[in-house]
C-alpha cells in the first residue's frame, strides 16, 4: 500500500484535499434536521392562520392567485422579477461561480450547478464545490442499458417532448427511492433516497435529451466531454462545440430552472411526488405538463413572429425599422391577436430573463439580423401596448428572446426548444421536490 502511495504523491494529496470540501448530500444532511424543525414550528404556531379568501373568478382560472403552495426555492417579485434563494438574475451572476472559476459577469455565465448548488442548499457554493457536483453529475449520467436502444427505436416523427417523457420515465427502473420503499425503508429515511434520486435524474437527462436531438435530426451519434461542466458537456453530446454556444447554454439553463412553484410543471412533480411516486415518475408528470402549448411552446412561437415579419417586410420590399415594425404590429392588434413574448402575470416592468438575454446578445452577436429586429421591437412595443390598454405588462418576458439566440448559433430546430426547457427546469422542479 505505501509503495503504491509513493508512485504518485501528489495525486494522493489532491484527492485528499478534493475530499476536505463538503459534497452537497453532506450539506444537505447536515440541514435536515433544522428544516425539519422549522416546519413543526410553523405549523404549530401558525397552522391555524387564514391565508385569504377565494373567489369564482380564481376558481375557475385555474386557482391563479389562490395562496395554497409552499415552496422556498425561489420568489417572483412583481418589480424585481425572479429571486433564486433571495438573489436577483444580476446577483446570481455576481456571485455564483462560472467555468473559468471566478464568479462575475465578466467571468461568463455562472454554472448550472452552482444554482443548482443555491436552489438545493440556499447556499452560494464555492468553485470547488461547485466542481464536485460537476464530477458527481457526471459519474451519475450513465443511463440504464435498456433507455438508448429504446429511444433509437422511436419513429423519428414523434414529437421530442414525447420521446424525452418515455426516456426518463424508461429510466425510472434505476429509481434508489423506489427500490427502497419496495424494501421497506423507515419513513425517517425517504429524503436520502429522494436525494439520490434528484441527483440521478439531473445527470441522466442530458444524454436522454442529446440522444433524441441527435435521432431525429442528424445521425444519432452523441459525444461527450466531461473535462467541460454539465452544460458543456451537454453542448458536446448535442453536436455543438463553440465556446460561445456553451455559455449560451449555462444562461440558457440557468434562468429557465425555477419560477415559483406555482407553474404548471413544477406544481405537477410536486403533486404527482406527493403520492410517493418517485422523482423519476414526478419529472416526468412534469415535462408533460412543460409540452403543453400554453407553458413551453411560447418562445418558439416569439420567433415564428419574428421571422414572420421578416419575411413580411422582405417580400413588401419595406425596410424594418420602428415605423414598419409599429405598423405591423397595430396590424396584429387589430386583428384581434396577441403579441407573443410581451406581458407577465406578475411582473410590471422588463423581466431580468429577458434583460440578461438582450445583454448577452449584445456582447456575443451584436449585429445578429433577427436580434437587430428584436431590439427595435423593444424599443417600440412598451408604447404600443400602452396605447392599446388591454395589458397590464407591455414589457417583454423571457420567451421573447432565447429562441433568436438560439437560431444565431444554428440550433435551429424550434420543435426542440421545449426539450431544452426541461433539462433546465428539472433542477428547480426537483429541488422543490427534494424539500
């Protein structure tokens, strides 16, 4: 053993020192207890408390704005926009660590898993730590030998959405928590293998998801390189391998994890798990809530808009700038249709996810055709909408970017979209599951 050990020092001393840093199931472990403790509290001080009222109107709209959901992961300020753990998108990119290490906007976008990290721990993780959760994701991405043979066989004209629900729900059968309920485990014990699986299904679905891109639009080969963090790695095993494109997608995985727990997907794995169903089962209950057109479809249908007035413009042999594009859009209006990508149900002012989009854009492809005619709709819209009174937000949301960042870089297969809308929100959804 020593003789082996003086072969290679200072690796040894490397691995003891990766060890010192504290992996997040150790963190987690340590704050069970304590939240445990905290919800008693809660309950017994003030689990006779009425929260408020409820009325037809939100009866039949589908309970908006009816308080009955508990969650902690993030808040969507009607002024701020959405708050992960308290911070703001801009302190996020502050603070949070990015692949190069430092954290910063100037570093890059931060790293999926440390938000991951935040949402999970509500702690700001170091860059080591960050790192370990990286290494983990990737030593937990191999998928049962059973779920690419079966994707492989799925006719390639079956919606992506519905290829990824039967990828991770194939995947279920490496479920930790429900092979130990099936065992019997004591109830005190459920949160340890929820853990394993929350971590578990985070790291597969990358490959679930590159695997169907790769299927139905190119030759089905996926490569990996896990010397990158989990969304570069990611970008590898789509196809892409642009250093640019991976910090497009840690933004893009980033600000699409979390929104409260009330939207449609997150609440459907909360109460699908609620039943015990494992997070497998609960995740995929939840990206089939996430296929429905109504929540994930809408960016794409920002840039169907977008390049329907491109085209409009084109074959009218009409320049686009603000003139043109506010006839066009008085044109929507009067045609008794919506302006997609404008308006929020809470937020009254520009939503940070659509502002850190545009930054982005600004600094990587400023001179981008279809970003040049989404920056002259910004500059427009706000004082249409105004005009036409009928919104309570005429500012832009997060849909009103992503897919023309997307299509710069090539990844233009909209139908897509949506796919890359669930490896992202199954970190928020899961970690609300988790607590």
């Amino acid at each position: 053993m020593l003789s082996k050990l003086a072969i290679n020092p200072l690796k040894a001393v490397a691995k003891a020192q990766v060890r010192s840093v504290q992996t997040i199931s150790e963190v987690l472990a340590s704050q069970v207890a304590g939240k445990q403790a905290d919800l008693l509290a809660l309950k017994k001080e003030h689990g006779s408390k009425v929260l408020g009222e409820v009325t037809v109107d939100q009866c039949i709209g589908g309970a908006r704005g009816v308080k009955c959901m508990l969650w902690e992961t993030s808040n969507l300020d009607a002024e701020e926009g959405i708050r992960f753990r308290g911070l703001t998108i801009p302190e996020c990119q502050q603070v949070l660590p990015t692949f190069k290490g430092p954290s910063g906007p100037e570093n890059g976008e931060p790293l999926l898993e440390s938000l991951f990290w935040l949402l999970l721990t509500s702690e700001v993780p170091t860059k080591e730590q960050a790192d370990t959760l990286t290494a983990e994701l990737h030593e937990r991405a191999k998928l049962p030998s059973h779920v690419v043979p079966l994707l492989n066989s799925l006719p390639k004209d079956m919606h992506p959405m519905t290829q990824f629900t039967i990828g991770l729900n194939a995947a279920q059968t490496g479920s930790a928590f429900a092979k130990a309920y099936q065992e019997g485990a004591p109830k005190t014990t459920y949160h340890e293998y929820v853990l394993e699986d929350v971590l578990n299904v985070v790291a597969q679905l990358p490959e679930i998801a590159a695997t169907i891109y790769r299927n139905v639009y190119f030759d089905g080969v996926v490569n990996k390189d896990t010397s990158l963090d989990y969304s570069g790695n990611f970008c590898r095993m789509l196809g892409y391998d642009d250093p640019s494109f991976d910090e497009l997608m840690r933004l893009y995985l980033c600000i699409h994890t979390d929104h409260e727990g009330g939207n449609a997907s997150a609440h459907t794995t909360h109460l699908v798990g609620s039943t015990l169903s494992d997070p497998y089962l609960s995740y995929s209950a939840g990206l089939n809530a996430l296929a429905g057109p109504l929540h994930g479809l809408a960016n794409q249908e920002v840039l169907g808009w977008i390049q329907g007035i491109q085209k409009k413009m084109a074959a009218e042999g009409k320049e686009i700038n603000a003139e043109t594009i506010t006839e066009f859009t008085w044109d929507t209006l009067n045609a008794k249709k919506v302006i997609p990508g404008y308006g929020h149900a809470v937020l009254r002012k520009t939503d940070p996810r659509y502002t850190c989009q545009r930054e982005f854009a600004l600094k990587h492809m400023p001179d981008d055709e279809l970003f040049k005619i989404v920056n002259t709709i910004y500059e427009v819209m706000p004082g249409i909408l105004t005009e036409h009174g009928k919104t309570k937000n005429p500012y832009p949301n997060v849909d009103s970017h992503s897919g023309v960042l997307l299509w710069h870089y090539g990844f233009t297969q909209f139908q897509y979209y949506t796919v890359l809308f669930g490896v992202s929100r199954a970190v928020g959804a899961l970690s609300q599951l988790y607590w």
